[in-house]
C-alpha cells in the first residue's frame, strides 16, 4: 500500500502529475476501476474506505472516460486543496468532471489569478464588522427554526433534523446574501440546489445525456 508521505516525496521527485506518466501507482486497472465506479454509485464513503483499505492513501481511478489519481486523507487533501506550490490546476480537475458542467466558473473550480480576484471580492461579506451583522440577521431565523422543528415531525414521530438544517441556512443565505426573506419559495429552491448537486455527484453516470428522468435533466433544469 502507498501511503500520502510517500507519493508526496515521489510527487516532488518527478514534478509531475501520476495520472500521466503512472509511476507504479496501485488500482489502475480498468477492470478495478470499473468495479469501484459501481461501489461508488452505490455508497461512495463505503466504497473508497474500501479501496482505501487495499490500495493506500494514493491509487488510480481507471474508469469509463476517467483517469483519475485518489488522493485520500487529511495530507493529501491539505497538499492538494492548498496547493501551494502551484502543481494543480482547479479549473482542469473539475472541468473534467460533472462538477464543471453544473457549477461553471464557480468559485471553487478557479484557478489564480482569477479564483484571487474573486475570492477578495467576497470577502468584504466577511469582515468582523458584516459577521456581527450577518449574526442579527440569522439569530431570529435560527430561533423560529429551532421553536418550529416539534411541528415538523412526520407520522413515525421522528424530526428529520438534517432537512431542517438544510431549510435554515438556504433561509439564512437567502437572507444575508440577497436580502429575501424566503417563504414557500423555499422548499423550491431547496429542490433545485439538491438537484444540481446530486447531478454534480458520482451517482450521475450520464452527466452529457439530457433526458428526462435522469439526474442530468433534472439538475439542468434546477440549474
């Protein structure tokens, strides 16, 4: 098994990326990749504790239409997210996955200088003095939510309390971003954020293909 430690040292040796010259990575066979994309669909945490668990913290993804090298764990996803060498491109890594097709030009699919440029313009939203602000705003919405959860408990009398957190903060953005105050509107545009993201996910094996019924129509629509 190939631990982060090691291919990081591998990684600074060659100063390339794996997934182009394989430099003797674990998993890369298509058949095994193929096998983990249908674990993946399946149940995603589950299926890369697994891979985890045979190949190490670093292995290849070699499935229909991707080539991929896993980076797992808190290393790897410091090293890579981070980046502070500059050895990734953002841009190219999700471009190259439903994430670019749903969320382009996102934020977090930028690469330097423009995810720089951009990121500064937001952060005036973040200052002290607009947290204290934004903390007025979301303080009432927090407390109707918690006062109101009782009345939202379905027929096994159970709060589905990860759904309610969901309907707050879209609540809460929808306040302190755009200054809505978001009604029945909301279970819509609840909907349509889900859609768009499960679209994004590994579960869609057809993002290309728009047709109704499929995790790509729908998150094309919500989008």
């Amino acid at each position: 098994m190939m631990t982060f430690r090691t291919y990081a040292d591998m990684f600074a040796a060659q100063r390339t990326m794996a997934g182009k010259t394989d430099p003797g990575l674990p998993g890369g066979g298509f058949g095994q990749g193929t096998r983990l994309l249908l674990k993946v669909i399946k149940d995603p945490l589950s299926a890369f504790q697994q891979a985890r668990n045979v190949h190490g913290d670093v292995f290849l993804f070699n499935t229909i239409g991707m080539k991929l090298v896993m980076m797992l764990g808190a290393d790897a996803s410091e090293f890579v997210l981070q980046d502070r060498e500059r050895n990734f491109s953002a841009r190219q890594g999700w471009n190259s996955t439903p994430v670019g097709l749903y969320f382009t030009n996102g934020l977090m699919l930028m690469d330097p200088p423009d995810h720089l440029k951009h990121r500064r313009i937001m952060q005036v939203a973040f200052t002290s003095q607009a947290m204290s602000r934004h903390l007025e705003m979301m303080s009432p919405i927090l407390e109707a939510a918690v006062a109101g959860m009782g009345a939202s408990m379905n027929k096994q009398g159970e709060i589905l309390v990860f759904d309610e957190i969901k309907t707050m903060t879209l609540q809460m953005a929808a306040r302190v971003f755009m200054g809505e105050q978001l009604g029945k509107e909301a279970d819509r545009l609840n909907r349509a954020f889900l859609d768009t993201v499960e679209a994004s996910g590994v579960k869609n094996v057809m993002p290309y293909a728009l047709v109704p019924g499929t995790l790509g129509w729908s998150g094309f629509r919500a989008r």
